[in-house]
C-alpha cells in the first residue's frame, strides 16, 4: 500500500479498532433512503463503493442486480462485512482509494457516503484522478458529504470511542468541492442537499 501519511493512518488505527463506527448510527430505513438516492443516478450495472464500511450498502444494490464491488481501506471494517454476507465476501476487498487496483473504465458508477471527509485535502484531486480512470465513458460519480460553510482540515477526537479515536476530518464548502470536481475533468456537476449533507453528482 502507498505510503499513508500520519494523519491517514492514525484514521485507519482508528476505523480498525472501531469499524461499527462507521455507519453505527444509521438505521436500515435511512441507509434504504440513501440507497435509493443514490442508485437514481446510476446504471444498474458494474458499482464501486469506496470506502464500503461494515458492508451495510451491499444487500441493497444486490437485491436489484447491480454488479457491486466495496473497497475499504479498514482491514477490520472488511472483515466485518466479509462476515456478516459470506456468499459476497469476495466483493469485499481492503483497499486504499488513492490507488484502485482495477481496470481502466471497469465501472458504470462510484460512490462515496462521508469517506472524502477523511483523505486529505491535498490527495482529494489524485483520489477523483483514479475514479475517473476507473470508470466507463459517461459513467457517473456519487460523492455524499457533510456540508460545512467554511473549509476545514485537522484532526479531531472522536469523545465517544476509547482511544485510538482521532480521525482526520476534511470538510468542504460546496463551492470548494464543485471546483475539485471541474478541476478533475468531471462533467454535468450537481449538488443535491440533504438535511446536514450535500450530494455531489456527475459523469466523465
Ligand atoms: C465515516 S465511515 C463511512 C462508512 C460508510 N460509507 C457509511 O456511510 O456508513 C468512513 C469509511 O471510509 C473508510 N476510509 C477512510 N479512508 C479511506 C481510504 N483512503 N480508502 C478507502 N476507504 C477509506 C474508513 O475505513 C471508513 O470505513
């Protein structure tokens, strides 16, 4: 794996002795909502989840018959789904988005939900380089994130966990994140708002 700097792997110490923090407080009815919100803009074909979690996004996209694939930098956060969908533990794999180890427009989409909140600002246009890469001509981009009005980069204590328990967290305008988009060639740029999140969609 390419060297990650402190901060990033302080993050992934973090998610490996807590991975049912990611997504602990979501209910099944919202993850059904964000789901449905996000497979609106993509082709019920070949789907990549970038940082995937505990796997709770799979039954969804499964159930109607997308080919989905979830990455994950958190070995223990892959485990955990590997575990809890044995006959789709393949479509599990620990992996760090600032390198996708697959083919060159292998995907007719990619989603993130709250995962660019912990790459850093300065990796953020290498990461959206190698989803464009992955992706098929016209294929499209679903990026959800916490929506901040003004920019924010540190390392935050998360007080409910024991430690390890600091996470980077990048926050973004819509302003700030729209460029990044445009700056890595993504095209048809929206911004959809959702109470505390914006979801940003596009195509290559
Ligand atoms: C806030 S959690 C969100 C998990 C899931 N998307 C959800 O909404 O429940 C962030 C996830 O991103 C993963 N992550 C952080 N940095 C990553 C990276 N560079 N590559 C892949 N996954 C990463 C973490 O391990 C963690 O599982």
């Amino acid at each position: 794996m390419k060297k990650l700097s402190a901060e990033e792997l302080q993050t992934v110490d973090t998610y490996n002795s807590h991975p049912y923090y990611a997504g602990q407080d979501q209910d099944w009815q919202a993850v059904a909502y964000r789901f449905h919100a996000i497979a609106e803009h993509i082709a019920n074909r070949r789907v990549l989840e970038i940082g995937s979690g505990i796997g709770k996004m799979l039954p969804f996209f499964v159930q109607a018959k997308y080919e989905y694939t979830g990455i994950d930098v958190s070995t223990e956060a892959v485990k955990i789904a590997q575990a809890h969908y044995p006959e789709h533990a393949q479509q599990f794999v620990c992996m760090n988005c600032c390198e996708l180890g697959f083919d060159e427009g292998t995907f007719d989409g990619v989603f993130a939900v709250n995962v660019f909140c912990h790459i850093p600002k300065s990796k953020a246009l290498h990461v959206l380089g190698q989803i464009h890469q992955v992706l098929r001509p016209s294929g499209k981009l679903v990026i959800v994130m916490v929506d901040v009005s003004r920019p924010f980069e540190q390392m935050v204590t998360v007080e409910d966990l024991k430690a390890p328990n600091q996470v980077l967290l990048s926050l973004y305008t819509k302003s700030e994140f729209f460029a990044c988009l445009k700056q890595a060639r993504f095209r048809d740029i929206t911004v959809h708002e959702d109470m505390m999140s914006n979801m940003y969609v596009c195509s290559k």
